[in-house]
C-alpha cells in the first residue's frame, strides 16, 4: 500500500485533498491520470450494467432531506462504535481495535457491550498514543454528514449515504418511465457520503466517495432472470456458512442457481459482475465473492454477497477489501417510502383475465353506536372496518368483539351492517423487491492499481509497472519524438493528432532522454509507446517503433497502419508476438 500510495501521489493518480491547508483525513482529490482512470472504470460499468442490461440510468442530488432518511431507517441504524481516547482525544472503531488485537473477525456484527467487555479483557490501547482504552464508553455513532437546507435552521438536511435513496424516493415516477412494467432497473453514479470515525488505508475507507449502483425492481412473484447469457460464468464463493476458516465453492452461475446457494437475480449479477471485473483486469486469483453472515447483514438487507479483493502486496498475508455488495433488500425500502411520504411506491399488476374476488365490508348502525358508544362510536366504526377485511369468521357469531383504546367492546353482528360482496378485479398492487448491486468506484479503482502494480528487471534495470488492461489505462498510447528536430517532433505531433482524432488517449512527450520517458509511461500504466526516429523521416515507406509495455519489446510498423495496429492489439485480436 505505501508503495502504491507514493507511486500514485508521484504519478498523478490520487492524493489526500487541501494538502496546503494540512490535509484533511478521508478526502482524496483524483490527479489526471486517476481521473482518466476512473472515468474509464466508470464508463466500463455504464456499459456493462446499465447499457448492455437496458437500464435507465439517473443523476439525482447528493443532499436530501431529513424525512427522507428517517423513512429509509438511515437516522436510527446507520451507526458504527465509537470508543475515544480519554489520553488524546482520538476516535477510533471500537470493532476494528477488536480486529486489529484479537483474532476476531467481523467485530462489526457483535453488539455494543460486548465490543466494550473485549477492549477491558484484552487491555487494549490507543493506537495513537498508547493509553487504555479500558473503561472508555463504547457508543453508537451515526455516519451521516448533516446540513441546514437553507438559511437558518428550519430544514435540515443530510448528504446521502448511498446514491440508491435518490433512486428510490424517486420511484413514484420512475415506474412511469417504465411504464409500470416489472421488471426494471435504474442506475445511478455520484457521490456518497459518510462520516468515518477512522478513514483509512487511502481510497479504501473515504469520506467522500463514488458508488455505481444498480435498482433493479423485480415482481416478488414472477418468474426469475433469464441466466442463459452467465449461466457459464465461473464463480468463487465463501459462502456464511463456511466462514471462517472452510472452504471457498468454485462454481457457476448455473450451478449456484440450481444447487440453491445464491438466489437467482443476485447469482444472474453475480456472473454479470464477474465478466466486468475481468475485463478491467481483477486479479480472478486474487478476488471472491463473500456471502454476509446474519449478524453483518444492513438493516436493509435479507441476503448480501460482498465482492471482496485481496490488495496485499505478492507474498504478504492477504489483506481483503470489500469492494462491492450485491444485496437482496426485498421490499424494505419501497415499503418504508409509501408508508412516511403519502405516496403509491406500488406497481399496478394487471391479471392475465380479471378475476371475480369476494370482499367482506360492514357498515355500522351509528344511530346504535352514538347512544351506545358516546366519543368512542367513530373509532368502534373504524375497528369494524379493519377487522372485516382481516377475519371475516368473527363476524359469524351473533356479537363480535373489537378492542378500543384498551377495552374490549361487544357489538351485535346485525348492528355491523356486516356483509360480503363479489368484486371483479382487472389486478392488484404490489411492492416490488429491490436487488442492488452497490459497487464502490474508488474501492474498484484502488483494486485496479494494485492488481496492476508489479515491479520487475529488464534491461535497463528495476522498473515499477502498471500492468493496467488498455480498456482503463489513463493514457492509450504515448507518441514520442527521439529528438525534436529534424522533421521528427512534426512527424511524432502529426501522429499523436491523428491518434487522437482517432479515439485514443494520447501523451506527447519530448522531455528527457527515451528510456526515462518509457520508464514514465510503465509508471502511468500505458500499454504502448510509440517513438519517431531519424529512420522514419529518412526512409519510405515512413516506420515508426512500437514498444508493449508489459515485454518491452518493440517492432517497426509503418505508420499509415499504425491506429489499426492498435486497435487490433486494444481488442485482443493480435498479439505483440504476431506483430
Ligand atoms: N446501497 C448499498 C450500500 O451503500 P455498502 O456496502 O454500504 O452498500 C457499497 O456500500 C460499496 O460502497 C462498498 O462495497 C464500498 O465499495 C463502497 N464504500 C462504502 N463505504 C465506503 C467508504 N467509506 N469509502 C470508500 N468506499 C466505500
């Protein structure tokens, strides 16, 4: 990590932000190349989860307000523990010093005494300046940043934790769009929010972060994905019940539908993410998908399995991030939006033939419950009406029973003015279910680069390479003149405009000596370097030479096929070898 975070602070990938003002813990500002990077990874997951699947895709605002969070259960659950320093006033994640001293795992699904008792029995410390931690109440924090929404104090509002609640309180609309047909799915790129107690480990745990997710609103009674197009995709598993120490499942989307280990949207996204991490060249020996145990599930989520990758350096102990959650999160969040906002976040389910359905109703005798009843005969009416659509047989007898601010009330069933009826229904509503996948753009970014990041010898001795796949290396091809004189540096510009007219990311470079300038470009990651020398001006037809990163080795290509080359090499279908 330290070797990849310098490389990058060198090279323009990432840096911690206001470096002027002294920095500030868990803000990263993208340099050039880590702009162009994940922008690249960004577009690729664009075209993978969103074009290619039919999806719409939105950009909604990253402040929302306060009803809205307390709607989606954010406000009263989305909390980490945080126990700080009586010495010198740090905070820290009671439950990563669990992790970090213990042999524990996953401290974050044990309840909040216990995280306490295990900092007194281990004695642990602070471990930024050494002090007990003992004693230290241990507390709920809540992660979300909150804000006035406008002057004063009269709305207040809170940066989104996740980009998914701007797709949901939106969905009164969006199933418009969708024309109320299931199922559909919106996606989303932005920015989320959340307060960290202890941001670390530079782009893995921010403040200030980029989720891509999907919402896919499916019938909870209709027929499952079509899985054909991943049905052969393969799959490493780490299912709950193997962890901690069993065994990881290598199978298929196919199989893990049909063995019952993943449910079959999740699986379906599951094959679709596998062939996406692989194109923007995850590690597959360094890379899982982990199913959540119970206790770790968010409080919106019934089955969750984290892409999770190892980001160690080669050699070292493997050190898992999880980089993406692929979750299960049923009907919660479209049930919580209909029941706070006074909105439908239903969809209208027409029946393939309308349907004769009986309903049960009553209409009470007030000149009976008034005198009777007195204040209560309004709320009695009421109690009469909900319990006939829940049990009609209590109305068989000859008095029902209803219970009204805690007493009982016995009213004669002829009184009720009980009766059932025969409707013709043309459908119904139902709340869909949501499956999401939540994947962290930055996480993704930081997996790319470290699964790139190589150091090796070749001839001119130890260089650091990226080995990043062309579809997200910042710079396409670097174009460079040997010397800018002699028709060589108009020549290397020409080419570099026609590459670019022609779709590449291009640098230009005439600084320095030739092998510092591979050496720069083996540091950004870029697959190809092209160099003009004196025998592409001297001689026909006009060459130029073409180096590969990863080998180093060059060849001579005549530069009218140049930008074919290239995009043979870029699509796979030659090989250096072939060239
Ligand atoms: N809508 C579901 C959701 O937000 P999550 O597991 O909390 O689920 C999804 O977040 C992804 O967002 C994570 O897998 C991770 O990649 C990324 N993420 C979450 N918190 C982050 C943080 N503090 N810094 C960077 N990335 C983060």
């Amino acid at each position: 990590m330290k070797a990849l975070t310098e490389l990058a602070k060198r090279r323009g990938f990432f840096f911690q932000s206001s470096g002027a003002y002294g920095g500030v813990s868990g803000f990263y500002t993208y340099g050039p190349q880590g702009a162009t990077l994940k922008e690249h990874v960004e577009d690729t997951w664009r075209e993978r989860f969103s074009v290619a699947e039919g999806h719409m895709e939105v950009d909604a605002p990253t402040v929302m307000p306060e009803p809205v969070f307390e709607a989606s259960g954010h406000l009263e659950g989305f909390d980490d523990m945080l126990v700080e320093c009586a010495g010198c006033g740090a905070s820290h994640r009671a439950d990563h010093l669990i992790e970090d001293n213990t042999d524990i795992e996953e401290a974050e699904s044990l309840p909040t005494d216990e995280v306490a008792a295990l900092i007194d029995a281990h004695d642990i410390e602070c471990p930024s300046c050494g002090a007990p931690l003992a004693d230290q109440p241990v507390e709920e924090f809540n992660l979300m940043f909150e804000t006035n929404i406008g002057p004063g104090t009269s709305q207040t509002g809170y940066l989104r934790p996740e980009t998914a609640q701007g797709i949901f309180v939106e969905f009164p609309r969006l199933k418009e769009y969708a024309r109320g047909q299931l199922p559909f799915g919106v996606t989303q790129i932005g920015k989320s929010y959340r307060n960290e107690i202890s941001p670390r480990n530079a782009l893995v745990r921010t403040r200030e972060f980029t989720q891509a997710e999907l919402e896919l609103f499916v019938d909870p009674e209709g027929d499952g994905p079509d899985i054909a197009s991943v049905a052969d995709v393969e799959l490493t598993l780490y299912p709950a019940s193997e962890q901690p120490d069993g065994d990881y499942v290598e199978t298929t989307v196919q199989d893990a539908v049909d063995d019952g280990v993943v449910e079959p949207w999740v699986a379906y996204y599951l094959g679709v993410a596998a062939e996406w991490y692989e194109t923007i060249g995850v590690d597959f020996e360094r890379f899982r998908f982990r199913q959540h145990q119970s206790g770790e599930l968010a409080h919106y989520a019934s089955d969750c399995w984290d892409a999770e990758a190892d980001v160690s350096a080669p050699g070292e102990d493997a050190e898992w991030i999880e980089i993406a959650g692929y979750a299960y999160r049923g009907d919660y969040d479209l049930t919580k939006h209909d029941e706070h906002s006074g909105e439908s976040f239903t969809v209208f389910k027409q029946y393939d033939e309308p349907k004769t359905v009986e309903r049960a109703s009553v209409d009470p005798d007030m000149s009976y419950l008034g005198p009777e009843y007195g204040g209560k005969a309004g709320a009695i009416a009421d109690e009469l009406e909900s319990l006939a659509k829940r049990d009609r047989a209590a109305f068989e007898g000859e008095a029902v029973t209803v219970e009204v601010d805690g007493e009982e009330v016995t009213v004669p069933v002829e009184k009720t003015g009980f009766e059932v009826s025969e409707e013709t229904e043309a459908g119904r509503h139902v709340t869909p279910h949501v499956v999401e996948p939540s994947i962290g753009i930055d996480r993704t970014v930081y997996t790319v680069l470290a699964h790139a990041y190589d150091e090796d010898e070749i001839d001119e001795g130890e260089r650091t390479v990226l080995r990043l796949d062309p579809s997200v290396a910042p710079t396409g091809v670097a174009v460079f003149p040997l010397m800018d004189k002699d028709g060589m540096g108009e020549l290397a510009r020409d080419l570099a405009q026609d590459l670019r007219s022609a779709g590449y990311d291009v640098t230009y470079d005439d600084s320095g000596n030739i092998g510092r300038r591979y050496r720069r470009q083996d540091e950004v990651g870029t697959p190809f370097c092209v160099t003009v020398d004196y025998e592409s001006v001297e001689e026909e037809p006009e060459t130029v030479t073409l180096r590969e990163r990863d080998s180093t080795e060059q060849v001579r290509v005549p530069t009218e096929n140049l930008t074919s080359v290239l995009a043979d090499l870029r699509a796979g279908e030659t090989t250096f070898d072939d060239l």
